[in-house]
C-alpha cells in the first residue's frame, strides 16, 4: 500500500512537471460591468478606424460615423483651406452614451499632408466642448482625443485635447 502511494505522488509530480501553463487571452461579448479589476501587463485598444474625405469645409458627424471606431481619419477639402467637423447632437447618439455618466472615446487626426489645412472641431446641439483654448484646432498630421460624457439632463460634455 505503500508503495502505491509513492508510485501515484511520483506520477502525479511527473505529470505535472509537463503541464505547460500559458497566458489566455479573455474576450468578453457584448456589455459587461466589472469592478476592482487589476491589469499586470499591457492592455491594447482600438483597431478599428473609419476614414473620411471631406467634400466642403464644413462636415457633421454622426452615430454612425464614430460608433465602433476608436479613430477618425479626416482628410480636409483642400491642402489650404479650413475643414470644420461638427460634433453630433446629443438626439443623435443616445444609443451610444445611453445613460448618466456613459462615456464614449475616439480620436480625430488630421490626415492632410500639404498645405496648411487645419481641422476645426465645433459642437452641436446639447453638447458642451470642454478645451484648454478656445476653440480645437488639429493642425496638418494632428490630432485630438475626444471623451463624450453623458449627463443627467441627457445633454454632453465633450472634454478634447489637442496634440
């Protein structure tokens, strides 16, 4: 009986002396509420980005155009000239930032290569810009970063910061 015992833990340490322990990747689907969560390692976002061409000097966008996206790729109407991207109206974007205090994150760049085209970015109706200067202003091969808040009255704050 004995030595039973012994033969089993020595296979048991043999086994386990070849079990490779990796690293998983966690994906989660759909919407998720996590509390005290500790990263020890790198966390990469993103991936996803749309691009666009803009025709005039002056563009709006919508849900769709930064839903799902974590950057907007603008190229400016001409290599001089001034294109103004208009933020959504908050009665547009209720299923992306639905609730008090919903954030939603993208950057714009600024993907004009010549010229001196800069990318002016304005509010729309019940959101609130939230910048060091006056206005946003993404010079040639800039960007800005824009936070969307959602709050209690339905209204947004939009927090950009300009690099």
């Amino acid at each position: 009986m004995k030595n039973l015992l012994i033969v089993s833990i020595a296979l048991a340490i043999i086994a386990l002396s070849f079990t490779v322990f990796s690293k998983e990747a966690i994906r989660v689907s759909g919407t998720s509420n996590f509390s005290d969560i500790t990263l020890t390692g790198n966390l990469t976002t993103g991936g996803s980005y749309a691009t666009t061409t803009s025709s005039s000097s002056n563009s709006v966008l919508f849900e769709r155009d930064i839903s799902g996206y974590s950057v907007i790729v603008v190229t400016g109407a001409s290599s001089t000239a001034t294109t103004v991207l208009k933020l959504p109206a908050t009665s547009t974007i209720t299923n992306l930032i639905p609730n008090s205090g919903d954030t939603y994150r993208f950057t714009i760049v600024n993907a004009t290569t010549t010229g001196v085209s800069t990318l002016t970015i304005t509010t729309n109706t019940g959101i609130a810009m939230r910048v060091a200067s006056s206005t946003p202003i993404v010079p040639v091969n800039g960007n800005a970063v824009v936070t969307l808040i959602r709050k209690a009255n339905t209204d947004v704050i939009a927090n950009v910061e300009n690099y």
